[in-house]
C-alpha cells in the first residue's frame, strides 16, 4: 500500500484507510467476528490508518478496535475523535477544556492504548471558542497522550483560528463525487496551511456503489433512512448520477466504488479517503483503488456528471446539519 503524508506533519498513513464506524452503528446489523477479522485483515494487506469516534455505538467501536489491534500497535495510526454526544433528546456539542481531557481519557483506556496517533474534534462546539478547545489538545500533546491534532467538519475560519493556536494535522469532512462542497474554501484553506484531508463517506455511504436503488434496499434499522438524500424520491434522482458512474467504470473494468475512491485520490496526494466495510471482500475492492490511475479525460467526465451540488438532498437531516460549522 502506498502511503501518504497528511499536510506538511511527519504522519504517513496509508493511500485509503478503514472507517470503523459502520463496524457498531448506524447501518443495521452489526457483526463483531467480521469486522475484527476486517481490520485484521486490513492490516496484512497494509492499511495503517484506523479511523473510529467515542461517539461509534457510545464507545463500542473504540473497544471493538482495541481487541482487533491487540499486538500490532505499531502497524497502527490510530485516529479518533470527541465531542459528539448522543443521548435521548438529540445530543449535543462538547468542546469544553475540561470535557476534552476526560473523553481523551476515557478513549485511551477503552482503546487499551498510551497514546492516540490522531485525536479530532467532532463537531466544532458553538458555544465554546476554538482557541480554548484547540488549547486543551495542545496540553494533550504535551502530556504525551495525543501525538497530533485534527478538526472534523470546521468551516474555513474555524480552520484558520485553531492552526494559529497549535498546528493541525488534519480535517476530516465528508468529499465525495457526490459530495464536493469543501473544494470551494475549505480545501484550499487546509493546503495553504499544511493540513491533510481525510475524506469521509467517499462512497457516498455506500450508494455511490450502486448498491441501492429504492429506500426498500435499507433495513428498517439503517440510519441513512433518516438521511435527505435516501428518500425514495430523492434515490430516484441520485441514481441517474449512480448509473453515469457504472457506464463508465463498467468500460474500465472497475467497480463504481473503485472508481469513486480513484477520483478521490486524483484530487491530490494531500486526501486520504476511509471508506468503511464490515467485510473482507468489499476491503480488498476499495483498497485496490489505490493502484487505479485516471485518466484527465476520465476526471473531467466525472467532474461534469457530479459538479457541485449534482445530488438531491442534504447530506444530513436538519438537526445533524445545524451541527455542521459554516
């Protein structure tokens, strides 16, 4: 697998890393067996970055991950994020100093390790200013606890004021061809600061694979039913942008997901997209995008069926997406 550098910061993962998240939430019936096997398997073939939340089935996904990893720490980045909390009326944003140490805390010992490679906020916390966040992970660094810094889904300025406090290693949001908002200023604010992009969701939470065509395709327990842009009406519109995709990785003899991932990766050697599998076999057809090379032909057709705004619907429902910071 080759290996990529996030911004101008000394970490080196792998081209395509593991989303964890699916592996305890979110996407119905979870399979522990397989997905320990997953990771492990993953790290045979080379995938170093491991990326995962507290948020993940409430600390399940940490804990998960600590039993797949135990005896290669060191073939392991591991990344993890805080400040998203989940409970009964909705949840809400943590980004409190004292919040930031006690989650790190709980997240080490759940992950059975000393130090996190790669510590995320979230989701930026309105009603606590960047600077003070940025400086409880700045002591985190400090103690030895956390060796770099990361935001999640941070606007531009956001990005701006937390780098001026301690350098940032890495965003990670939601890019996909699908989903290309960032390359309007968040982008080319985290390149000319130095700063790597982790892309969530790269394949769209799946259905840029083509795997779905109505939302009966989705158990009744999968949460992209409560997403915008798996309604039915809306999958009917978004599968004609699916379709373009399979025509043309159907001529290269790639899968859609293939295909999506390479697009990915031939926006710059800066992004490292984490698509997320319980399974073996769809790992193994993701990380085979990393030996893809695209054609400027091929990049410009893709980027004239999915120009910016091309999908129907919000990527999240309302309440998620008032967490997003603008």
């Amino acid at each position: 697998m080759k290996l990529r550098q996030l911004g101008n910061s000394g970490l080196y993962v792998s081209a395509i890393g593991l989303g964890c998240m699916g592996m305890s939430t979110a996407y119905g019936e979870m399979d522990e067996k397989g997905s320990i096997e997953t990771i492990r398997h993953a790290l045979d073939i080379g995938v170093t970055l491991l990326n995962t939340s507290d948020a993940y089935g409430n600390g399940a996904n940490e804990e998960l991950i600590a039993k797949a990893i135990e005896g290669r720490r060191d073939s392991v980045v591991l990344a993890t994020k805080f400040g998203q909390i989940h409970n009964p009326t909705g949840g809400h944003v943590d980004g409190r100093p004292e919040y930031v140490q006690a989650a790190c805390e709980a997240s080490l010992k759940r992950l059975r390790v000393d130090t996190i490679d790669l510590y995320h906020q979230h989701r930026v916390d309105p009603d606590t200013p960047i600077e003070e966040t940025v400086g409880a992970l700045s002591r985190l660094v400090e103690q030895g606890k956390v060796r770099h810094i990361g935001l999640s889904e941070a606007s531009a300025r956001t990005i701006r004021r937390a780098h001026a406090v301690h350098p940032i290693t890495a965003l990670e949001s939601e890019y996909s061809l699908w989903s290309r908002e960032v390359e309007a200023e968040i982008l080319p604010t985290c390149r000319e600061l130095g700063i790597g992009f982790i892309a969530y969701a790269p394949i769209g939470r799946g259905f840029l694979s083509g795997a779905f065509k109505s939302a009966d395709d989705l158990i009744d327990a999968d949460r992209r039913r409560d997403l915008p842009r798996f309604s039915d009406e809306n999958i009917r519109r978004n599968y004609q942008l699916v379709s373009a995709l399979k025509d043309k990785s159907d001529e290269m003899r790639l899968t859609p997901a293939q295909l999506a991932i390479a697009w990915l990766l031939a926006q710059g050697d800066d992004i490292v997209p984490i698509p997320g599998t319980q399974r073996v076999a769809y790992l193994e057809e993701n990380v085979g995008a990393a030996e893809i090379v695209l054609d400027p032909g091929t990049i410009e057709h893709l980027n004239t069926v999915f120009q910016v705004g091309a999908a129907s619907g919000e990527r999240y429902n309302q309440a998620q997406m008032l967490r997003i910071d603008f």
